[in-house]
C-alpha cells in the first residue's frame, strides 16, 4: 500500500471524510487514497465542532487505509496519524510541535492541525479507517477560537506549495503506519508520548463544573485520557469529560 499515490482531488465538497465514506461506498477505494478538496463547505473536527480553512491555503484532505487492527488498540490511529503530522510540521518550524491529546497539534501551544478519525468495523475489529487532516499551511488570518490558530506561514513568513505538504505528510503516514505494522503499538506509543503535551506536568483542567489540578500521566489504548489527581490516584477520562485550560 503506497499512502497517497492514488488521490482524488476536488474543487469544494462537504468534508473531505465524508467525499472519502461516499467512494468507499461505491467501490473506490481499496486503500491508500487521499481525498482532497480545496474547500470544505462542511468542515468538521472532534465531536461535531468546526473546522475553519480559507479556499486553497491549507491542507484539508482524508486518508483512507484498510486495517485488521483489534478494537484494543484503535488509539494506534490516532498515534500514527498525530505523529505524521506532528512530523511534517516540524520538518518546516524550529518551534515546540507538541501532540494535544486527542487530536490536534500545536507550535508553542497555539493550534495548527487538527485530525478526525472515523472508522469501519465489523466483528469487532476495525476493517477501514478515514484519517482526516486539517493542517493550517498557508493561512494568515483566522476568527477567534478557545486556542489561538496558526499556521506554518505564520512562522516561516513564506508561502509553500501544497503539493510539497501532500509529499511529506503521505512519507510519514507510511513510515508510521509501516513501524506500526512492523514493530506494535508499544513501539509508536513511546514516540507518541514523547511528544505528549503537558506530559509530567502539573495544571489546572475543568472536570464538568470544576477546576482541578493534575499531572498529565499517559493516554491508554482505548484514547482513554489518564491523570494523577492530588492524592497521587490515577482517573481516567475520555472525549469530552475533561478541558484544558491551558
């Protein structure tokens, strides 16, 4: 599987993953593509939020791959996904590129990329998976959001062709995704956390109507977030039931 070879490039679409689930539907796909638009119409992120990207200034594309990945280990997408992006964003800014758990990434704690993965399953394994990214490549301007957007023009002060972030994001999607395969998850956890935002760092988070301080500890494989609360106890949160505040 060559990740990226074979793409199917669009003018404007709903959202690029849900361009992707149609031609999988139709017998399009077989694994590897990308679907790219130059807008999305629709643009989503985590949990229904918004995607916000102005019409070809920024990378908005869904990768599809086929897996017999068990569902114990389905955090393994989010790892070899973040880590390809945190990658090719480090390849062009000097400055911290860190992982925020679940999906985004972020040069010195502003956000530039944000990933929404879905996935097909069946006999409780996942079968198939959407990878979609959204990478702030050659925007300026942006509304304002809880974190503050930015973008790699932002640091280097240039415009860069799109084409190169295709080449070096499908690189290191098939270099993760290659080591995945190869050596288990173990392996791209290790390098995932290394990455981790506020790993090992003490900091004030909102649990529903309450600030509480934790220490950062470890994301489990379910994508199940896992702090160390003032008593020194681990507790486990997932999408949704916790916020940064910093």
């Amino acid at each position: 599987m060559f990740i990226g070879k074979k793409r199917f490039y669009y003018k404007e679409v709903d959202s690029t993953n849900e361009e992707a689930k149609r031609l999988f539907r139709e017998g399009e796909l077989d694994g590897g593509e990308l679907v790219i638009a130059n807008f999305q119409n629709g643009g989503k992120g985590q949990m229904g939020s918004g995607w916000e990207s102005l019409k070809a200034k920024n990378f908005t594309g869904t990768y599809f791959l086929k897996f017999d990945l068990d569902l114990r280990e389905v955090f393994a997408l989010n790892i070899l996904t973040s880590l390809a992006v945190r990658e090719t964003v480090a390849e062009f800014i000097s400055g911290s590129v860190e992982i925020k758990w679940p999906n985004d990434i972020l040069v010195n704690g502003e956000k530039i990329a944000g990933i929404l993965i879905e996935t097909i399953v069946k006999d409780n394994k996942v079968k198939g998976a959407f990878l979609g990214i959204g990478l702030n490549v050659n925007q300026s301007r942006f509304s304002k959001f809880h974190r503050k957007p930015t973008s790699i023009k932002k640091f280097i002060n240039a415009k860069l062709d799109l084409e190169v972030i295709i080449e070096r994001l499908s690189f290191y999607l098939q270099q993760f995704h290659s080591l995945y395969l190869i050596k288990g998850y173990d392996t791209i956890n290790f390098l995932y956390h290394k990455e981790l935002y506020l790993k090992g760092e003490e900091h004030v988070y909102r649990v529903g109507k309450d600030t509480r301080c934790f220490i950062l500890q470890n994301v489990n494989k379910q994508g199940d977030l896992q702090l160390f609360n003032q008593f020194g106890k681990i507790e486990e949160f997932g999408l949704k039931e916790i916020e940064f505040l910093i």
